[in-house]
C-alpha cells in the first residue's frame, strides 16, 4: 500500500502546530516530522520559485535570506535569536511607530474601502490582537458601542461551580469578547459561517450602522465586494473549555490585526473531500495533568497505532 501523491499543509521552519496552553516540546511532538508516519514518506521537492520569477529581483534576495534562515546559517545573538537587517524588512521599535507604518493617517482614510483592503497587521498572540485593534479603533473618529453577550453554562448542575460573572471574565479565542466595543467605519471579521458563500468564517466587512439587536455592515472583499449585509446575534459555544457555556453575541471582532490570514478560493470552482474512520482500532489516553480542575489534561491520541486503521483511510481516500 504507497504510492499516493498528497500535498501536507504548513511550514515546518515557519511555524509549529499549536497546542493550547502546550509547551515547545507538545508542539514538536505534535509535529508531522515527529509521527512514526515520516520515515515512510518519500519527499518531492518543486525547484522553481515562481513567485520570485514574476516579482523583482528583490524577491530572490528576500527567499535567499528566508531559506539560509530555515538551515541554520544566519548569525545568531548572545540570546540565541536573529537580527534583521533593514534590507530584509522595516523595523518597528514601537507599536505606535508600527500603526502608523500600516495605517497612516487613519483619521483621513478609514472611508477609504480600498486603503482598508490593502491593510493589515499579523501577530501569533491573541492578547495582541486585542491590544493594537483596541488602540487603532480608539483612533476612530466615530461613536463607540458597546454589546454585552448573555452566557450562561448548558450543564445546570454546574451552574454554581460557574456562575455568570466568571463565564463574563472568559476570553476563548473562537468567541467575541463578553464586551464587544465597535464603532461605524472600522473593519470587523466574521467569526462563524453564516451564509456561505457570502458571510463566511473570517469573512472581512466595515461597520455601516450599529443598532440595538442587528449590525448593518458592507463586505470588505472578494466576490461580494460592496454588498450590504445584516449580522445577528447568534448563540456561540467556545470548544476550547473544559466545560460547556454558551454566549449570545454578534459573532465577530475587529480586524484592524489578525491572528491568521485567511485567503478562501473566490470564483474558483472547487470541492473538498475527506475519509472518517468510524470504528477506528487505535487507542488513545487520557490522563490528568495536575490536581488543578481548571488545566488541561493530557491528551494521547495515538492516531494510526493500528496499521489497519492507516490502511482503511488509504483505501477511503483511492476509493
């Protein structure tokens, strides 16, 4: 059984899985380089860069640096880490000094739909994203307000054990904040799919009107560019918890900066597929981390340990 020709998503130089609250060594193990699967894998490098054939010449400079960066040749710091050089990126000492990089004079062009669509700060950290997207919109011009969700847990018998104070305080990252401040004119980012294809998850659209139980907003890009839309309140249930909440909110954040970049095959015709194993022979563990209710046990999946199982999702995926 081989022979099958699949393209593995992510760059194992750029960045590793990320696991919730995991430690360096959680995400390598979690690593595809670090399954028992790799050894078995034959490598088919492509040997033609074209994005550096269609851009400038500084585009081969750029690769040149990024891949003697991936092998271990550029000169590191005492603390172990790289100095770029100018000529590799523009350097922010500050955050103020990198907002007005991006989005200069934002006062003057927040009307601007095309300046909006051309900008855009990336950050790994969610506490990031919070902080640059609360200063930028701070920089707005227009009146803020403010929504606050109505959580409440599924489970009645732990309704005590999480009253509804403390299911305010939370922050999961796959919901809006219990306090959602927006104001007319900024960028929001969906957050849930709500009428594919035109509002889906991490759909980019601008604030037009701001009312008591809808949100008038025009989508940012793609094919439905320009197109008015009504956003609701819609129930949302965190999965990242070790308990069962849910929140009634508008299933969105400001998107001045992202935690991802997320870039959905507009106008293309496409499908997508997959095999589920349905009684798989593998066995995983679970074990407790600590004597702290609130941490995350340790989860061993043991993904493939049967060579059976491996061998049902090749066939699923031949069939």
């Amino acid at each position: 059984m081989g022979g099958l020709i699949v393209v593995l998503a992510g760059g194992f130089r750029q960045s590793l899985p990320i696991i919730p609250r995991g430690t360096m060594a959680d995400e390598i193990r979690a690593c595809l380089k670090s399954s028992y699967l790799w050894k078995q894998v034959k490598i088919m490098k492509l040997t033609t860069n074209m994005r550096i054939q269609i851009n400038c010449q500084n585009s081969q400079k750029f690769s040149d640096c990024l891949l003697k960066i991936g092998d271990g040749q550029e000169a590191t710091m005492g603390n172990g880490k790289i100095r770029l050089s100018s000529e590799f990126c523009k350097i922010c000492r500050t955050l103020e000094n990198l907002i007005n990089q991006v989005y200069p004079d934002i006062t003057l062009n927040i009307q601007n739909i095309q300046w909006l669509q051309e900008c855009a700060i990336l950050t790994p950290l969610n506490d990031k994203v919070r902080e640059i997207n609360f200063t930028l919109q701070g920089k707005v011009p227009t009146a803020a307000r403010s929504y606050h969700s109505i959580d409440k847990c599924l489970n009645d018998e732990e309704a005590t054990s999480y009253p509804v104070e403390f299911l305010n305080s939370l922050n999961p990252s796959c919901i809006p904040l219990h306090r959602l401040e927006l104001k007319v004119g900024c960028p929001i980012r969906l957050l849930r799919n709500l009428n594919p294809p035109k509002l889906c998850n991490s759909s980019r659209l601008i604030v037009k009107a701001l009312h008591a139980h809808i949100i008038e907003a025009t989508i940012l890009t793609g094919p439905f560019e320009g197109e008015q839309v009504l956003i609701p309140r819609i129930p949302l249930i965190p999965i990242d918890l070790p308990f069962s909440f849910q929140g009634l909110q508008f299933p969105l954040r400001p998107a001045f900066v992202y935690d991802k970049v997320y870039k959905p095959y507009h106008g293309k015709n496409s499908f997508t597929f997959f095999p589920v194993l349905l009684r798989s022979k593998s066995r995983g563990t679970v074990r407790l981390k600590s004597d702290d209710p609130y941490e995350h046990p340790l989860i061993d999946f043991n993904l493939f340990q049967s060579e059976e199982d491996l061998d049902k999702v090749v066939d699923g995926k031949l069939a």
